[in-house]
C-alpha cells in the first residue's frame, strides 16, 4: 500500500462525537478557531474518515519510512488533527486510541474525553473536560494544567501515569500493576477517600498504605470523592 497525504476538513455540524484510532503516527491534538474538524499530514500508510449516528470515525495508520528502518532512528509520519471550536459547548465527546504513537494533546477543550493506550507515550497539557477516562496496558501518559470537573476514570493494568492540575468529582485509580502519579490542586480536605491495596503501596498526602484487610476510608465531608483501588503497583497522591 502506497503512502498518502492527508489535507482533509469536516463541519462541526455533521457530528456530534469522534472516535480517532492511531497507530505509528506522531499525533498532535488541538483546537480549531473554526466550528470545522481539520487533519493534516504529509504521509500516512492508511486514512480512513466516516460518519455514522452523528459519529465521525477517523483511522490513522503511519509506518516507520524505508530509510529510518534502516537506520533505525525510528521517525514516524508527523499528523495534526484540530477539532471544532465549538466542540464541547455541543456536548461534544473525544476518543481516542493509541497504539504504538506519540500523542500531544494541547488546550483541548471536550464535554468528554475516553482515551485508550495500548503502547506509546501519550502527553496531555492545559486540557479541560467534564469527563475523563483513561485505560491503559502499556506505554506513558502525563498530564499537566489539567481542569477535569466531573470525573476522573484511571484505569492502569502496566505503564505509568502522571497527572496534574485540578480534578473535581469522583477520582476513581485503580491500578493492577504499574505507577500512578497524581498531583492535585484542591487541598486534601476537599476529598473523602476510600482506598484498597492488597499487595501494592499507595500513599495519600504522605501517609503510606499497603496489605490492607479491609477498605480504609478517610471522610472530610469534602465535595469531592477519590476511590484508590491498587493491586500490585504503586499509587502516590499529593495536594496542594
């Protein structure tokens, strides 16, 4: 198959969600100055773009060039995707799937966002959402400036995961195996805590819990909720 360039637009009228899988592509996510979805590229392996039940589903397939699989230095085609200006002032819902890519999402403004990371390292900066999910079985995700009011859905079984910023709602981390970091703006008080380790480690503003019996609860009559589930790897939490 034959690489080909990518210069494509959708209005934001004819979708109300997107669903982006991605495989071996250098992905960056932002927001468009128009109500009209944008995707870039000089060269991908595979592109495929439709819509169903007002669904836009995008497939994005790059491969390593000749030349850099040769030589090894591993660079995958560059693609841009800028969703509608208006995106989550219409309810507007983003998935995406990351398999073996690099992803950076900036300023990305959603009503709810699902991501899904199988391999790769995924970056996310200054992203605000009512909702966020993330499930992970390998690769890296970190999150700065983040602003999630609603809920937070963080769910790991490898890899490791940094976020920071203010994550209002319910918190819920559950982590088979693998490292979890959390640094939130709101003070400790603000949250009612609930938190069950077997054989990992979890620590919540400094004090260390693991080999738990029964679930420890912690209740400040805060307005938020953080339920820690931790199997075998380490959740650290920190406040301001």
């Amino acid at each position: 198959m034959e690489d080909q360039a990518i210069s494509a637009g959708y209005s934001g009228e004819s979708f109300q969600s997107v669903e982006l899988k991605t495989s071996q592509v250098n992905l960056t996510v932002g927001m468009s100055s128009e109500n009209t979805l944008y995707v870039e590229s000089e060269k991908v392996q595979r592109y495929q773009a439709y819509v169903e039940d007002q669904v836009l589903y995008i497939i994005i397939e790059g491969t390593l060039s000749a030349s850099s699989a040769v030589e090894g230095d591993g660079i995958m085609p560059s693609v841009q995707l800028l969703l509608p200006s208006g995106f989550a002032q219409n309810g507007g819902a983003f998935g995406l799937e990351v398999l073996a890519s690099n992803v950076t999402v900036e300023a990305l403004q959603t009503d709810s966002m699902e991501l899904k990371v199988s391999a790769g390292v995924v970056k996310l900066d200054s992203m605000v959402s009512r909702e966020l999910a993330v499930t992970m079985s390998a690769g890296s995700v970190t999150g700065q400036n983040m602003n999630i009011t609603e809920s937070s859905d963080l769910e790991m079984s490898a890899g490791s995961m940094s976020l920071a910023g203010n994550l209002s709602g319910t918190i819920t981390a559950q982590v088979t195996a693998g490292d979890m970091t959390l640094k939130l703006e709101q003070p400790f008080e603000a949250y009612d805590c609930q938190i069950v380790c077997a054989a990992g480690k979890v620590t919540v503003a400094g004090e260390s819990y693991s080999g738990l019996t029964a679930a420890e609860t912690i209740s400040h009559g805060g307005a938020n909720l953080l339920d820690i589930n931790c199997s075998v790897g380490v959740i650290n939490v920190e406040f301001e």
